[in-house]
C-alpha cells in the first residue's frame, strides 16, 4: 500500500474514514506521514461524527465535515499556492500555533446535477472495481433524524435546513448509468440513496424511463413510511429487483423515544406485503440490544416476522455513533457510560454488529439466535418455541457467531434460489445476487493478501478494521 501511494507522487492524502475503520487509518495515514512527509485530510462519517476526536491525532492536518466536493477542491487550491487554510468552510485545520481552527459548513449543494459523475475507473483493478454492481446515488439526505444513524448529526450540522433532503434529475441519472454502463458493462446497480422512494413524482417519471433507457435489476433502501401499493408496483415496473427496508425494532415505545421513529407495525407488514406481492424481494434490517430494550421485546419481534415474512431478516446489534443523539439515549438510560463512548472508534467496549455484547442477558443473546433461525423454521414449528421458551435451550453466540451468521446467509440464498428455480416463488430472480460475489472477491484479496504478508515477514501485517456498511434507512 505504501508503495502504491508513493508512486503517486501525491502532494495531499485524503482519506474517508468510518468510525470502524478508525484505527485502521491511524496506522496507514501515520505509515504514510512517516515516508512520505504530506499532508493528510481525513473526510467522510467519523470525522463528521467526532471532529475534535479527529483533529486531536498529530497525523491528521486536516478534517473535513460534512458535504466534501468543493472543500476538498478549495483545500488543494490553498496548499498549491500556499495560501492560509484555516478559513475554508467544511475544513478543520491548524494555525501557526497549531491551534486547531473549525468552520462552519458551506451552503449545501442544491443543484446535485452540477456535480460531476463520480469517476469509478480509479478502481479498476481492485476488488471494489464496478463489475457486477455500480453504486449510484440519486438524492441526498433523509426525511428522519433516526438516533443511531450519521443523518442524525447531519441535520444538526445544516441547521435543519429544510432543502437538506435533495434529488438529481432522472435525466441526469440515467445519463450516468448510460456513460457508466459502456465503461463497466454491470449486471445490476445498487442506488444508495437514504430513502429511495421519499419522492413519489420523481419515482412516477423514474420507472418507465430506467426500465427503458437502463433495463437491469436494481436494488434500494426503502423506509416503511414510503412505502405503499403504488411505490411497490413502480418499483416493480423499474425493475427493482430487492429492497432493504429499514425496521429496527418492532416495539413502538422504543422505536418512538429511543430511535425517534414513527411507523406502525401495521404499516411495516403492509409494506412487506406490497412489496412481496409486487414481485419485489424484500430484506429488514434491525437493530438488537437497543438501550431499554428487554427480551419480551425481541420475542414480540420474532412474533412479528413468523406471521409477516420478508425474504430476509437481518439483525445487528447496536453500534453507538459518537456524535449522535443515541449517545445521550445510551447514557440517559444507563446502557453505557460516557467512558465507554470516548472507546467506541478502537471498539474496545461496545462490542461489533455481528458478534454482540458479551455483557448482555444471556438470554437476549439466545433469542438473538434463535431470530437469525426463525425463517428457517415453519411458523408451526416457531409458535412452539416462543410460547414454550425453547429458544433458552439455544447457544449464546460469542466470537463465533460471525461464522454461523454467514453460513446462514448463504444457505438462505440457497433456499431462495431452490424456490424460484422449482417454480414454488414465481418472482423474477434477483440478479443482484451478484453483491454477495462481490464481497466474496473482496475478502478473497483481503485474506490473501494477510496470509502472504504474514509468510513474507513472519508477523502480522498492519491492523485492518472490518468491512462493515454503516446502517441503512
């Protein structure tokens, strides 16, 4: 990696950083300062999340928060000239004195089809290259200020501007999945939008125009508010192929004072329902452990799901943000202490998505298991076990559940496949299965590279942080 920096020749290195991948990035950007003497510009969730965190490492001269387009452009332009840098909106920087110096944000970008087309080709060549799957995004913001999620703080930084949720043209969306498509040759795109369906005008002029002018399967994260029998049928016309719709938790006085949400499970079973009949696969995300949360909650959740299937269910164990307001939900509700915060980038306390707290009820963690199942099993079989219990007589996953976890995933796919190739799901199949083959190759490399290092040197290459996504709507 270092190599491949400096044959670069860089005169600035940037980085965006996730909280996740926190101490990742104090290990290479310090390897880097070290041979190489430039500057580095941290960018991107955790700076945005925790600037004075960030700004508080000697190896980081700059952060920028929030929206990075034009600051990055105007922090360049002031180091070509050697020009003052300590005045530029978006960016945290050092005066002489190297007294650290913030600025406010700049006024958002309303015109997003100003921005320029994300130049994709730079990975070319790396397991994140856009073969099978092209990432695009066609707003920006959210309609929610959910606790545990970075458009809780995001909001806050723009002063709740009310043109802070913003939409690209179709038109000048397709025009990059079309300039895109003779470059990359995808199989499905996936757009990342927040709430792919918050504006139901631009979905109406979307559907028929992308099932046109594009024509390959499509996935998007969708909120239960934005759903309905309509949205599900164009999305079915467009040609979504799957949905992740965010749900978190099934329990209204948690989702509404602890999350700051307010769906009803009516309206969550009426849009896995639309969406399922539509001919769209349907995954939910949701969020274990919430502070306040008890096992009657996680039972009531896997009540839910056993009678309102989705294609998929997934369950992640909360990761506290800093900077977000489940900081304060955590602390006010004794969940965590304010010590245990300032350790959450080196998670060092709180756990990981996949593998959970150690620290919690046993039997939180037994039903956490027993919820990764509960698809597996007829809704007969799973009345049983939650009315009599039986799910206490499950293994409590440690360390290891991260294995299980995938292994299920895998054989879930397995199942779906069976079902529409038998004819017994007569949905279109979702092409996009081609993401879990992208992931396979990235961590294909990624192993690789470790046990090649490690035989190479006799020890253990740097510290890599895992690859997880941050959660969605």
């Amino acid at each position: 990696m270092l190599d491949a920096v400096a044959a670069t020749r860089p005169d600035l290195v940037a980085f965006s950083v996730l909280t996740h991948n926190w101490s990742w990035f104090l290990d290479l950007a310090g390897a880097i300062r070290a041979r190489l003497g430039v500057p580095i510009v941290a960018g991107g969730s955790h700076p945005t999340l925790a600037p004075e965190r960030v700004m508080a490492e000697p190896v980081v001269d700059f952060a920028c928060v929030g929206e990075g387009e034009d600051a990055a452009v105007d922090l360049a332009d002031a180091l070509a000239r050697g020009a003052d840098t300590t005045h530029i909106p978006n960016i945290w920087a050092r005066d002489a004195a190297g007294n650290v110096v913030s600025n406010a944000p700049r006024a958002l970008v309303q015109d997003l089809d100003s921005l320029p087309f994300p130049d994709k080709s730079l990975f070319a060549g790396t397991p994140m290259a856009s073969g099978d799957l092209y990432l695009a995004i066609a707003s920006r913001g959210c309609a929610y200020r959910c606790t545990f999620c970075i458009e809780n703080r995001l909001q806050a930084l723009y002063h709740n501007d009310r043109r802070y949720l913003r939409a690209r043209s179709v038109s000048d969306l397709l025009r990059e999945l079309r300039s895109a498509r003779a470059v990359h040759d995808y199989r499905a795109v996936w757009f990342c939008d927040e709430i792919f369906t918050w504006n139901l005008p631009w979905l109406r002029e979307f559907a028929p125009r992308y099932r046109d002018e594009i024509g390959v399967p499509f996935l998007a994260l969708v909120h239960p508010n934005f759903v309905n029998e309509e949205v599900a049928g164009l999305l079915a016309l467009a040609g979504c192929a799957k949905v992740d719709m965010g749900v978190q938790t099934l329990t209204a006085e948690l989702r509404q004072s602890v999350l700051r949400r307010n769906e009803s499970n009516v309206r969550i079973a009426d849009a896995i329902r639309a969406l399922r009949s539509a001919g769209v696969w349907v995954d939910v995300d949701n969020i274990v452990n919430l502070p306040g949360e008890t096992s009657d909650d996680l039972v009531r959740m896997a009540e839910f799901y056993n009678e309102h299937r989705p294609d998929t269910a997934k369950f992640y164990w909360l990761q506290i943000y800093p900077g977000t307001e489940m900081v304060d939900k955590a602390i006010a509700l004794g969940s965590v202490t304010a010590d245990q915060i300032d350790h959450v980038p080196e998670r060092a306390e709180l756990g990981s998505y996949y593998r959970g707290d150690p620290s919690a009820p046993r039997e939180k963690r037994q039903l956490y298991f027993f919820l990764m199942l509960l698809l597996f099993l007829p809704r007969r079989v799973n009345r049983v076990v939650i009315a009599r219990r039986l799910y206490r007589w499950l293994p409590t996953p440690g360390v290891t559940v991260t294995l299980p976890h995938v292994v299920l995933s895998l054989a879930h796919q397995m199942i779906e496949r069976i079902r529409w190739a038998s004819g017994l799901d007569r949905r279109p199949w979702p092409a996009v299965r081609s993401m879990p083959r992208r992931y396979t190759r990235l961590y294909r490399v990624e192993v690789g590279r470790w046990l090649r290092e490690r035989l190479a040197r006799g020890r253990a290459p740097l510290a890599a942080g895992p690859l997880v996504a941050q959660p969605s709507a």
